[in-house]
C-alpha cells in the first residue's frame, strides 16, 4: 500500500465500516473483523462454506492476535 493511502486509509473508512475488535457479518454473511478486513474464504456470497473454505478460514483468523 503507498504511504498516501496509509495515511488517509483509517479516516476514509471509518465511517463507511464499522471499526471493531471482533468478528462479524458482513452485508454479503462473509465474515469479517477490523476494518473491512475479510476473514472468510467462502467463494460465493450468502452460502455455507466447504469443507475446505471452512478450514481456510479458521486458519486466517487463528492468525489474528
């Protein structure tokens, strides 16, 4: 990301997206966390994930501190 994004990046969103320290989800049932940051490997929007999507999921927020 450039620095000029950096900079404006949290100011720009915040009030578009919530700014939260735990999962949700979000308009399209995907789960996310922060700001707009998407935890969910689910391919398609609004269905049960597979099996392995699942596990890719938990995997990436297992990541998270």
């Amino acid at each position: 990301m450039f620095d000029s994004v950096r900079n404006y990046w949290i100011g720009f969103n915040d009030p578009l997206e919530g700014r939260v320290n735990c999962m949700y989800l979000d308009q399209k049932s995907w789960v996310s966390t922060g700001i707009g940051y998407k935890l969910d490997e689910t391919a398609q929007a609004d269905s049960a994930p597979t099996d392995a999507e699942r596990e890719r999921s938990l995997a990436e927020a297992q990541e998270l501190r």
